[in-house]
C-alpha cells in the first residue's frame, strides 16, 4: 500500500500546531545561560553608563577654552595651554568641578568632572611643566564639541527593555546581562530530547565494519544538531529490528521525553516497523511521508504534548529532515519567534534540473566573490551559490561541506546557471570568499 505523500508547508504547519511551548522556568547562574533562551523581559535598572565617561585616555577639558580661535597658530604660539589639576583613574571622581584654563588628566571609562564637556585624546596633546612647576599640557590638535565622551544611558536608559523573552543567549545577550546587573537569569527549560538510532545493521564507531553493517552516524548527528537549537539532547543508543522490543523502547522513550527522535525502519521494508508502532501506541500521526527530497519517508505524530519524529535512516535525509520539521518544532517549544533558519535569494552558480514533483533541499556553498574597486578601493563583490556535487542522501560529505541548503520548489524543473533561489543559511558555516575570474 502507497503512503500518501504530504506536502512540505502542510507538513510543517501539522508539526507547530501540535507544539506546546514549554511553561516550566529555572533560574540559572548567568555563566551557566549561554545557549539558553530567555523567559522573562530584561529591562535596564539603571542607566548604562551610569554617569558620563571617557571614550579615550586624555584631558578632561572646557570646549571653550580649546576652541580654535582666529589667529591662533604655531607650536609655541597661540595653542591651548592648561593647568592640569587632577588625574582620574577609571574609578575616580573628581574632588571639585573644573573651572576656565583647567583640565584634568582622565583614563578611559572614569566619569567626566562637573564642569567638563570635552575629551582631548593624549595623542593630540603635549605635556611640559608651567612656570611654577605644576603640570600643564598643551592642545595641539584642537577637539570638535564633546568628544569622547559617552554619555550617561547611551548604551541603555533605566527602565529601557534591553532583551524580551523568547531571546537566543549568545555572548553579546548574556554581556548586556551583566552590564544590567544580572547575577542570574531565568531561562525556559529546555526540551529534552531522545536519540534512538534503529536497525540490526548499524555498528558504533569503535566496532569494526564487517559486509552488511554501517556506523551509526545519525545519533551523533542528531545529538549534534539538537545541542545547536538549544534543548537538551539525550542518546538512547540503537535498537534492533524486533517490533516487540521496538515498541517497548519507543514507549519508554515517549514516558521519559518530551520529542523522542528514531532513525530508520520508516520506509517499506519487511522490517520497518516504526510507522506501524505509532498507530499502536495511539499516538496522533500527523504525516508518514512528505513530497520532498531528501527526507520522503519521516513519520510525525504527538500525544498530550509529546512530539515524535521518525527520521530516516540516511544521513543527509536526517539531517534535513531534522532542520525543516525538528529545529522549528524545539525553537517553538522554547518561545522563540524565529522558528526557520536564515534565508537569502542568491544566484545558482550551477543551476539545476529535476523531473519530479518534490520539493528538493540541495546541500550548497554560499559564496561571496571579492571583485577589485577599479579606484584602488575596497573591494566589492556579490554572492551566488554553488552545489557540494552529487546530492545522494548518504553521502555525509555533501553536509559536511555546505553552509546552506538551496530550495528547489515543487513547479520548477529547470533552473538555469545564474538564476536566483532561496537559500538556508546554516548556524555557523561562514560564506566562503572567493576571488574574481
């Protein structure tokens, strides 16, 4: 009997609708948040800077008193000159406000002095003794009005919102964290997430190959891409090809998880038993088979909340598979509001030609081509796109070498060098840079 195929959207809309975004929250260290995604507002509790600050190690000065002025000119004749009546370190206040003729020697981040409008860089002053002994320095280059100085709230007002719930807690997230005076934050909890790898023919990478057998890739992969969308993954090892222990392991692994991930036994073979195990364990089965390549055969279906997903047995359509349904689905449950990955619309280097109706996922290399400015300049350039080669299912090596997947909708059929299409970026892959010609 032939499954019948779903296309990709309607596919994909079975899968959110069935999310339900996790309400549980934990409150973690701010070292432990990276990777993690926020589930409250983070509004400034104060301004960021706090007070006005140095940009730059130099003079605190009044603009008025080293504005040029006409006439002025000569090392010696004309320039700036000023007593220099304090120094502040990056922690010190001034002990009085500055008054005309008067700077004070200030290092970068240190408050500016009441009285103080204007930085002066110390490369664009001279510093010598006054008559009298004390320090002065001397303006060589005069400044334009406030410079160098970073305002108080230039970063973030009090009561600003800095970061909203749903956020991705990168570097940047959890710095802006701790300038806000954060020691912890709260984070939705993440999805945990079983791996089950299926198949009497798979070997973990220590066993030796013997004819018949293959690796399991697919866990580590899995595991892999399940860290990078930030839930919780945890590797259930393999399962052989008896239904019996096969649907007892599949309904422990739903008791235990939130998403439960398999592997293979989802095509039509004498051994593929896991689209008959979800009807048995009265799960709610979205789709068995999409209009799609690679990734035809994935089976979704969910229970009270619980999501499960039968991925197939190849690398790269796992893969896939797990980008356009699983990725989407996790960042959902999580509340974040980005649920696809970045796409741009590039030139086909190579262009492409497909006979069937499918919508493909093509594994590509995203490239920006650094073209000479004919005026010495900069170089510009423009971005296009290139295929990894043969596109086989199971060869790990066309993933490996992408930073993107390039989407062939389900009406074309021929698509020509140099025409546009849509494109996935993938998290973290740059684009390559590739010389004219």
């Amino acid at each position: 009997m032939t499954t019948p195929l779903i296309d990709f959207d309607t596919a994909l809309n079975r899968v959110l609708q069935a999310v339900r975004p996790t309400p549980q929250v934990e409150e973690v260290p701010l070292e432990g948040a990276y990777g993690r995604f926020l589930a409250q507002d983070a509004n400034a509790r104060e301004n960021i800077p706090i007070a006005d600050n140095s940009a730059m190690d130099g003079f605190a000065v009044r603009y008025e008193d080293v504005a040029p002025k006409e006439g002025q000119g000569g090392v010696e004749g004309g320039l700036p000159c000023l007593r220099v009546v304090e120094v502040l370190g990056a922690r010190s206040v001034a002990g009085r406000p500055l008054v005309a003729g008067e700077a004070m020697k200030i290092m970068t981040g240190a408050p500016i002095p009441p009285g103080a409008d204007t930085v002066v860089m110390v490369e664009h002053t001279r510093s010598q003794p006054g008559p009298d002994g004390a320090p002065q320095v001397v303006i060589t280059l005069p400044p334009r009005p406030g410079e160098h100085i970073r305002p108080a709230g230039g970063d973030y007002l009090a009561g600003q919102p800095a970061l909203h719930r749903g956020d991705l807690l990168g570097p940047a997230q959890v710095g802006i964290l701790a300038s806000l005076g954060y020691p912890r934050v709260k984070v939705v909890r993440r999805p945990l997430v079983g791996v089950l790898a299926t198949g009497d023919e798979l070997a973990e990478p220590g066993e030796p190959l013997t004819p018949g057998r293959v690796r399991n890739a697919n866990s580590y992969t899995l595991t892999g891409l399940i860290h990078q969308a930030g839930a919780e993954p945890r590797n259930l090892g393999m399962a052989p090809d008896n239904r019996e222990s096969l649907r007892h392991i599949l309904a422990r692994g739903l008791a235990q998880h939130d998403v439960l991930i398999t592997s293979g036994g989802v095509s039509m073979g004498d051994y593929d038993f896991v689209k008959p195990l979800a009807d048995e364990l009265g799960l709610e089965v979205g789709f068995k088979a999409l209009n799609v390549r690679p990734g035809k055969p994935v089976v979704f279906a969910s229970r009270e909340g619980k999501l499960f997903f039968g991925l197939p047995g190849n690398p790269v359509s796992a893969m896939v598979a797990f980008l356009q349904l699983v990725r989407p689905a996790l960042l959902k449950m999580m509340g974040h509001p980005h649920l696809g990955l970045r796409r741009l619309r590039v030139p086909l280097e190579d262009g492409f030609s497909k006979k069937d109706g499918k919508r493909h996922f093509l594994r590509g290399v995203v490239y920006l081509t650094a073209e000479p400015s004919p005026l010495g300049g900069p170089p510009s350039g423009s971005l296009g796109v290139r295929l990894t080669g043969h596109q086989g299912s199971g060869l790990l090596h066309s993933m490996e070498r992408a930073n993107c997947l390039v989407i062939i909708p389900e009406e074309s059929r021929q698509i020509p060098p140099g025409h546009p299409v849509e494109v996935q970026l993938f998290e973290g892959p740059p684009l390559a840079l590739e010389p004219s010609g």
